[in-house]
C-alpha cells in the first residue's frame, strides 16, 4: 500500500458542527471507498437514528458518539452487504504476527498482523464494530485499509 493508503482511516468533521457528518476524504484512491460509506453512514442519521430532530438538524446535531454508531452502522451495513447477507469478516490488527513470511511474499508488517472475527449476525458485527471503533476512526490505524480487507474476507475471495 502506498503512503496515503497507509495513513488512511475514516475521519469525521467536528461534531456539533454544520458537517458533523461528514467524513474528511483527502484526494486519492481512498476517496472513493469514503465516499461509499458516506453515503451509509447518512442514510443511518437520517433513517435510523432515533431522534427528535428534523432530517437537517439530525446531521448538524451528530456528537462524537452518533459519529462512532453512525460509522459503525455503515460498514457494518457493506461488510454485511458484501457477506450476501448472512455473514461479515471483520478484520483487525493483531499486537503479534499470525503469518509468518516466507517464499516470494514480502512482509508490509501489516497483513502479517491481520486478525479475523466472522460475524452471522448483522447486529452483532455492529456491536463489534463500534467496541473496537477506535481501530477504524484512530489515526494510525489503518482504519480504511483495514475495511477494505473486511470486504475482501466478508464478499469471499472465490467470489
């Protein structure tokens, strides 16, 4: 992975502010995932949510809790899309290697450290998700890398 995939992960504007809900997507390769989950992740405030507010001020009014659920519910939403709707992989990175490198692969120390966690409750993948948030919204956590091994475990790779 290049750089600016490396240093990728789901970033939201200031909570309580006009883009609350929005995601910050820097130019790139990565845009396009962010935007794809964008797009869940304000079909969540504005459909799901349970709020009071109405549809406009549901998205200013997004704290950094909602940001968290919100980002949840969305990947969630894809892994389990792309699951074919009975199954989610979700992958995050383990402190110790599970692979150890040999032959022609070369080691990134990032896949090596790739840890699984299948899923075949939409519910419960969502709970995952939001418990271990901080490895998808933290800086340095490779959050966006690390869905887009999720979708590739979750969609399967004979698929």
């Amino acid at each position: 992975f290049s750089c600016e995939w490396a240093q990728a992960y789901f970033r939201f504007r200031e909570p309580y502010s006009d883009l609350a809900y929005a995601l910050e997507a820097e130019k790139g390769g990565t845009r396009a995932i962010l935007m794809a989950v964008q797009a869940h992740i304000i079909k969540y405030l504005l459909f799901v949510r349970n709020t009071e507010d109405t549809h406009l001020e549901r998205l200013c009014r997004t704290g950094r809790r909602e940001q968290g659920e919100a980002l949840a519910a969305a990947l969630a939403d894809t892994l389990w899309a792309a699951g074919g709707g009975g199954r989610a992989t979700i992958c995050l990175l383990a402190p110790a290697l599970h692979l150890t490198p040999s032959g022609d692969y070369k080691p990134d120390n990032f896949t090596e450290r790739i840890q699984l966690f299948e899923f075949s409750e939409k519910a419960a993948a969502q709970e995952f998700i939001f418990d271990h948030i901080s490895c998808f919204k933290g800086e340095g956590s490779h959050g966006v890398i690390l869905f887009l091994y999720s979708l590739l475990f979750s969609r399967t790779l004979e698929r």
